[in-house]
C-alpha cells in the first residue's frame, strides 16, 4: 500500500511539473502582431467623375467634373474646337499658363456638326490658356498645342489612384491656401500638420475617409527623407522580395529618362504606361493592388510636377531633367501610408524645398 502511494506521489508530482513547464513556455513566447500595411482602395472604389466639365462632357485634366465649374462651354472658335470659360479669371489661376489634357477627347459625329466642325479626335497634351475678347479660352489647335502621350490608362485598374493624387495636389496646392502655405513657410513641423490635415480632408471629401489609426500613424511620420535613394526606400518596405524586384526595375528605368521637354515627357509616359500593362497582366505580383498603385503614382506625379513647372508662374522654367526628391516621395509614399501619405509626403518635400 505504501509502495502504490509513493508512486501515486511520483505521478502527480511529475504531471505537476509537465504542466508548469507548458504553461512557462506559453508565456514566455508572447503572439507579437505585426503593423499593418496601410489600406489602399481598390481603383473602382474612387468615384470621382475627373475632368473639366463642359454641356458636351468632361474633358480629362486635374479637376473635378463635379466640383470645380467656370462657366465653360466648348465652342467653334475660327474653326477650331475650344473651351471658354466665364470666370477666366477663376480658371487661370488654377489650371495656370497651360490646361493639360491627360487623355484625347473624340469630338464625335453629331456634336461636330452641331458645332460646324468636322468630326476629330483632340490629342492629349498641353494647350494654352489665352485671352479672347470673348473671354479666356483654351483653343485646341495643333500649332499651340505640346503634345504629350496620354496619361489616363484604363488597363491599369488602380489608374485612379494615380489620379487622385493628381487632383489632391493641384486642390491643396491651389490659390485658397496659398495664404496658409506663405505663413508656414520654414516651418517644418507646421509643414507637415498642413499636408496631412489638408489631404485627410481631401480624402474625406472624395469619400474615402482616413481612419483614426491610418492618421495617427502618418502624424507620427517624419516626411522629411531623402527619398531619392528609392533603392533603400524599396528595400525598406514590407512589399515580398518579389515585388521589391519588380519596384527597384521600374524606377530604374524612370529614373534614366530624362525630362526636359514635352518630347522627353512623352516618352516617359508611354514607357510607363507599357510597364503598367505588362505589370496588370502579370501573375507573378504578391501584392499587384499596392505595386500598381505605386507604379500608377510615379507615373501621374511625374506629369504633374513637370506640367506644375511649366504653367505656373512667369517663367515657364521647368524642374530639373532628373526625377526631383519630391516626386520620389509620392511613389514611396503610397507604401508608408496609402493615398493619405503619397500626397501628403509630396506636398511636404515640395514645400520644404521650395
């Protein structure tokens, strides 16, 4: 009897200490959860009707049909298609020295003739804002025109998104806040609370409202990188080694196109559109809703700051030929922090360095 309970004993004792040690070793490796990647919609999510809107439709540019009228109408204009705008003034000081058309507009059939115009297709690209004594126009004529390779491009699904920013950093870079933007000037902290509550409300307003974690977080940001080293930034990210690859490929190439001239801006466009649909068919992207966006927005922010350069102001003098550090942080952007921080981050480098 003795002999059963002393072994009765070694049993429990054993089971005890079986236990105890499973339950040490459950505490001591804690379920660790990882950041989550900022949230990017899905291109189809972005409802915003882009386009400057006339009676016969929405002509492609960084603006928004259903916000943002002048009074314009489409006109024949010493036969030639054009577009006038009531409030001139309005339209010059936001579309600048050039409108930029970003996909060719078809002037079908029946409005053609209705216009006395022959039926034609007005190619993408730079027109110059003029003044008329009808008012101020933007006439689509070849001789005044800068050709430039269209940048909307229905293949890539997430196209919008590169749109979208287009739109957020001509509205918050507009003549309403220049105010706002003259009096942080220097002030990199005020910069910085400046882009994110401008662009946050912009997204808001465009329904695609930020979540109170996706705020905080770019509020805990520094903005102010060196973004042109897109290898590091690349290799930093959470993007598969897969994705990365792909990445490091594409800016690569942009980085060794020029861009001076509309010619060169041209070509840059087109070689990035061919890689957006090679990259839309792909089978190989882990994340391709992520890569497309960011390929999307190099793409549009590159446009931009070239367009930017060129329509603002007196000089016509454009940025320098290499792809300047603001535009490398809209692209990089897009992986920190979704659309919020891909403007955000741009309009912060720009202001900062201008």
């Amino acid at each position: 009897m003795k002999t059963r309970n002393f072994f009765f004993a070694l049993t429990l004792i054993a089971l005890i200490l079986n236990l105890t040690s499973c339950t040490k070793e459950a505490i001591s490796e804690p379920n660790i959860v990882a950041d989550p990647l900022p949230s990017i919609p899905s291109g189809d999510r972005v409802i915003i009707h882009f386009g400057t809107s006339t009676q016969n439709g929405c002509l492609y540019s960084f603006s928004n049909c259903i916000w943002i009228g002048w009074g314009t109408e489409v006109t024949n204009f010493a036969d030639r298609f054009a577009m006038r705008f009531d409030q001139g003034d309005e339209a010059g000081a936001y579309f600048g020295n050039y409108f930029p058309l970003t996909a060719d507009f078809t002037l079908d059939a029946a409005t053609a003739e209705s216009m006395g115009l022959p039926e034609q297709v007005i190619p993408a690209g730079f027109y110059p804002l003029s003044d008329t004594p009808v008012g101020k126009m933007v006439v689509f004529s070849p001789e005044s025109a800068q050709h430039v390779a269209p940048l909307v491009n229905a293949s890539n699904p997430q196209d919008n998104l590169g749109q979208l920013h287009n739109l957020a950093l001509q509205v918050i870079l507009g003549a309403e806040n220049q105010d706002a933007i003259r009096q942080i000037k220097g002030d990199r902290a005020a910069i910085q609370r400046f882009a994110i509550e401008k662009t946050a409300q912009f997204l808001e307003e465009s329904g695609l409202p930020v979540s109170p974690d996706e705020l905080q977080r770019a509020q805990s940001l520094d903005l102010f990188q060196n973004y042109s080293d897109f290898e590091g930034r690349i290799e930093a990210t959470r993007l598969s080694a897969g994705d990365k690859k792909v990445l490091r490929s594409v800016f690569n190439q942009a980085a060794a196109i020029p861009v001076s001239s509309p010619e060169q801006l041209s070509h840059f466009v087109s070689v990035m559109t061919e890689l957006e649909n090679g990259l839309a068919q792909s089978k190989d992207l882990t994340d391709a809703r992520r890569v497309l966006s960011i390929v999307s927005v190099l793409k549009y922010s590159r446009y931009y700051w070239y367009w930017k350069s060129i329509s603002s102001g007196n000089s016509g003098t454009p940025e320098p030929a290499s792809i300047p550090n603001w535009v490398w942080a809209d692209a990089i952007g897009m992986e920190l922090g979704g659309p919020l921080v891909s403007a955000a981050v741009s309009i912060a480098v720009y202001l900062d360095e201008h």
